[in-house]
C-alpha cells in the first residue's frame, strides 16, 4: 500500500488545535494544491477547521492519480477505487489520532476521481464521517456495501450540467444506487457548468458541512 503525505493545507483561523478536520481529495492527474482553493471560500465560515488535501501517491503526467483511469467499465472503476480505499483510510485515521478528533468531526470533499474515492471511503469506514460532498463526479463502489451493515453519512452530490468528462447524468445515477442502500443524498446541477465547480457550489458545499458539523454560520 502506497503512503500518502500531504500535498497542501490551511491551518485553522483561530490558530491550533483544530476543531475539525476537511479532507480535500483531488481528481485525476491534478494535485492538493489544486484542490486547497476551494479551502479558501470556506475557511472564514470555518474557522477551526484544519482543511488537508493530500496528492494522491501515484503519479500522472505533471500531477497524481489515486488509480490508473485506463478502463472505464464500472467493475474496473470499482475495482480502482477499492484498491485506492485504504492509502486514504490509513491518512485519515493517522490524521484524527493526530489531533484527537472524531468521524463526526470530519468531513470528506472530492472532485471528479477524488468524488470516487471520497465516497469509496466514506462509505466502508466503521464511522461515517459528518458529511460527504462530490463534485463532478461517480459513484462506483455501490457494490462493496450492499452486503453489510455500513454507514449512513450525509451525501451531497454537485454537478454541472454541461460537464463533458462526467456527464450529470452521473448524478442521476449516484443518487439512484445510494438510495438502495437506503442513503438519500441531496443534489444539485449547475445550469451551463461544465467539469468544474462555481460559486453555487461552493456555497451550497459550505452550508452542507457546517449543517454536518452542527455548527453555525
């Protein structure tokens, strides 16, 4: 199993220790410090949130993969993501014993691949997490949790509606296959938006984890 370290982070506002922790996973052949931006519409409204977004441990061309994305057929997807699973698993755990916090003080954000992962993970951890929130991305593991007794954590899915590498239909698709494990996650399109993330989304991603936080804005 590869090790991952960290690509990119912003401390919490209010200085050490964090009170929560937001795990940043990047699509394929990007990096954390692509993804670490995002952190920066939220931090203001999360003050004592660490925000980390580790490079995936493989490389891909100038960025990192969490998977080699060289078959497309949902069993070779999911057999990716389920190989990927526990480098994260193991980062995550190292992370919370690191600052002495919980599932429910933590939240996993994905893009496109790091979607995958993020609901991968999420979905097969003993706790859920306090909020789940994909963009642009698949769910392709539905199969390793059908048959057991898995977690219920909060899922909001965001995608564009003129995205030409994942098409929302993806969204469609996700949302139908978590609700047979009995997961209703919320969902949001964006009208014209292609492989991508805008401001909406942003904000409604935002309020999503602060809700799972139980916290205020």
């Amino acid at each position: 199993m590869s090790k991952i370290v960290n690509g990119a982070s912003l401390q919490p506002l209010s200085g050490p220790p964090p009170k929560h922790i937001i795990f940043l996973l990047h699509g394929f052949g990007s990096s954390g410090a692509d993804l670490i931006a995002m952190a920066t519409h939220w931090r203001q409204s999360l003050p004592d949130t660490l925000f980390l977004a580790p490079n995936a441990p493989q490389s891909a061309g100038a960025g990192y993969q969490w998977w080699p994305l060289q078959n497309f057929t949902p069993q070779a997807l999911a057999a990716g993501a389920a190989l990927a699973a526990p480098a994260i698993d193991t980062f995550i755990d190292r992370k919370l014993s690191q600052y002495g916090l919980s599932e429910a003080e933590m939240a996993i954000v994905g893009f496109s691949q790091g979607t995958m992962m993020a609901l991968q993970v999420g979905l097969n951890r003993k706790t859920a997490p306090a909020a789940i929130v994909g963009y642009s991305g698949l769910f392709v593991g539905a199969a390793s949790v059908a048959n057991r007794n898995s977690p219920k954590p909060p899922i909001l899915l965001i995608h564009g509606a003129a995205d030409p590498v994942i098409p929302a239909a993806a969204l469609h698709a996700a949302k139908i296959d978590l609700g047979k494990l009995g997961i209703e996650a919320e969902t949001h399109v964006s009208p014209g938006l292609g492989h991508s993330v805008d401001l909406t989304g942003l904000r409604l991603g935002l309020e999503f984890i602060i809700k799972g936080f139980g916290a205020e804005m």
